[in-house]
C-alpha cells in the first residue's frame, strides 16, 4: 500500500511541475505587470486607469525606474 500511495504522489507532482514552470513565465502586459509593480505603485498610484496612462506615467519616471522596470518598459512588445 505504501508504494502505491508513494507512486501516485509522485505522479501528482510530475504532472504539476510542467504547468507551474509555464505560469512563472508572463508574456505581454504580464511581463511588464511583474517587473513594474512596485516602481508603477511607488511613482504612478494615482495615475489614472487605462489608455496607457500608467506606460505613460511610468516612461516619464524612467530615471527613477528599477532596472527590470526599465528593461521590461523599452522592449518591443511580444505577441
């Protein structure tokens, strides 16, 4: 009973491991969400929501950004 109970947690995090590595990896709007939280709440907070208002507000601090921010604010957009 053991070693079937063994195999199928071990199944279990097999299964799970391919899903968790895809969803650490975010793509577009994600990608710049993840690396301008922090600056976006410490320098745009009340910049207003939508029609790139916040890009907007954060470009214009672009000195003060983090280096992952900045980076992540001057690539090409991705799909």
């Amino acid at each position: 009973m053991k070693i079937c109970l063994g195999m199928v947690a071990l199944a279990a995090v097999a299964f799970t491991l391919p899903v968790t590595a895809q969803t650490n990896q975010p793509t577009g709007r994600g990608t710049l969400r993840a690396a301008c939280s922090t600056d976006a709440q410490k320098l745009c907070a009340n910049a207003p929501k939508g029609k790139g208002q916040l890009r907007s507000c954060l470009q214009e601090h672009q000195s003060e950004l983090s280096d992952g921010c900045r980076s992540a604010l001057t690539a090409p957009p991705k799909g």
